[in-house]
C-alpha cells in the first residue's frame, strides 16, 4: 500500500442507502489515504455494497479501504475510536455514511493546518435534505475557532473534521448518551486553543431523519450533558447552554 497521510474514519450502522456515495467522496481526494470503514452490527446490505471495493478481481476494488466489523452493535463513539487505533496516517477524518465530501476537500484542510499550525481543522458545510437534494442553507465557519467561542456554540462538524492523529488517540471520544464529538473538540481545544478553518462547502450534510440531533428536546438535553461531561458545574453549565440555543435558533433559521 502506497503511503498514507489521511486515515478516514467512517462508522456505519444499516447504511446501505447511503455508503456508496460516501465511500466515492473519499477515493476522489487527491491526497494518500486509507479509509476504514467500521461496521457497528449492520443488518443490512452495507457489508455487500462494499464486498466489491475489497475483492481483488472486481474493477471497484480499492487496496485502500478496510472493513472492520464490530462484534455487535459498541456506538458510533467506541467505533470512531476503533478506527482511529488502527489508523496508520499521520492525520485522521471523520466521516459518517449518509454524508459525502465534495473534491479537493482534504488537501485544503492539510494546507490549512500547515498554514496556522493547528492540529484540528473543519470546513463549512451545505445542508441536505434526507434524500439529499439541496435545501439553499449553508453553515459557514471561521477560519479560527477559539476555545471560548465553541464554548458558545459547536461550529465544528464531525463529517469535516481532519486532525492529527496522535491527538485523536490522547482525545478519545465517549458518551454516546451526549454529543460525543463536541466534548471532544472542547477538550481538544481547551489545551491548544484554537482550531483551523475552511470556509468552504466541502461537506455535503444530510440532515438525517433520524439523527440524534433532529429531536430537538433530546438535542438539548445532550448538549446540556456535553458541558457537564467536559468538566462545568450546573451553573455554568446553563450559561453556555442559553448561548448554545441562541446560535442554534440562527444558525437553522
């Protein structure tokens, strides 16, 4: 295999109605990579759409992509983190299945990071609609993002999240009862600071039907529970939380 410098990271679950598009979004990137995708018990035909990307003899073949396969249905937190253990690349992405990269994604990423020195770096992000047509909305981000700030609110979106890999080790996710990825990036940027930027439609975001964050109650309750699992009492707790609803009110108006 040739060189790797981005190991991908996509966990699935039943995705057979929307891997396929995910998968091609990676292997049009003109950076080295590998992509592992990690099977979370799927009980549909996720593994067969992918069994032609793993066989030698099938033109679909890609010697990049690794298959791992949950013993049993573990979170999309433990499986982030499988992948992320048997990664090879100096760097690290995540994508989930029902979402999708637009070309030239990674390597504007990589030279951003190079540019600011920072060891994380999202992208903007156009929203879809469950069958992915366009919805006109988009989710831009700042070419820095403070520590303070993403207190306020979490512009960093998992689906366009690149950072290096040794810090993807030390900051392992958990909580699958919460909003995994954003404890993460807060207690990523609480020791360095600030995150890197490209505000570009590089990701293509489903909004799921049955996502986590489209109960909006439930959303709440989980973003509450982020500030408490990263360390904040009660009081502040709530203080970030109000912050939080506000942007989020803008932020899908």
């Amino acid at each position: 295999m040739r060189q790797t410098t981005v190991s991908v990271i996509m966990p699935v679950y039943n995705g057979e109605k929307y891997i396929q598009r995910a998968v091609e979004s990676v292997f049009v990137q003109d950076v080295p990579l590998e992509l592992l995708v990690v099977d979370d018990g799927s009980t549909d035909r996720t593994e067969e759409i992918l069994t032609p990307y793993l066989l030698p003899e099938s033109p679909l073949y890609r010697e990049e992509l690794r298959l791992l396969k949950n013993p049993g249905n573990l979170g999309t937190a433990a499986s982030r983190n499988r992948g992320v253990s048997m990664a090879v690349g100096e760097y690290v992405a995540f994508l989930d299945a029902d979402d999708w990269w637009l070309p030239g994604k990674l390597s504007a990423q990589l030279a951003r990071m190079e540019e600011t020195g920072c060891v994380l770096c999202s992208t903007g992000r156009e929203l879809r609609n469950p069958d992915g047509s366009e919805t006109g909305k988009y989710i831009p981000v700042k070419d820095l993002i403070s520590y303070h700030e993403l207190l306020k609110h979490n512009s960093i979106n998992c689906s366009s999240v690149v950072l290096r890999r040794e810090v993807a080790l030390a900051f392992p996710m958990e909580h699958d009862d919460s909003h995994e990825d954003y404890i993460t990036w807060l207690r990523i940027l609480r020791k360095y600071q600030q995150a890197a930027g490209v505000n570009r439609p590089y990701l293509q975001y489903r909004l799921s039907e049955g996502g986590k964050s489209r109960n909006k109650w439930k959303s709440a309750a989980m973003t509450y529970r982020a500030y408490r699992y990263a360390g904040y009492g009660p009081g502040k707790s709530l203080l970030f939380f109000v912050s939080y609803a506000i942007h989020g009110l803008w932020k899908y108006r």
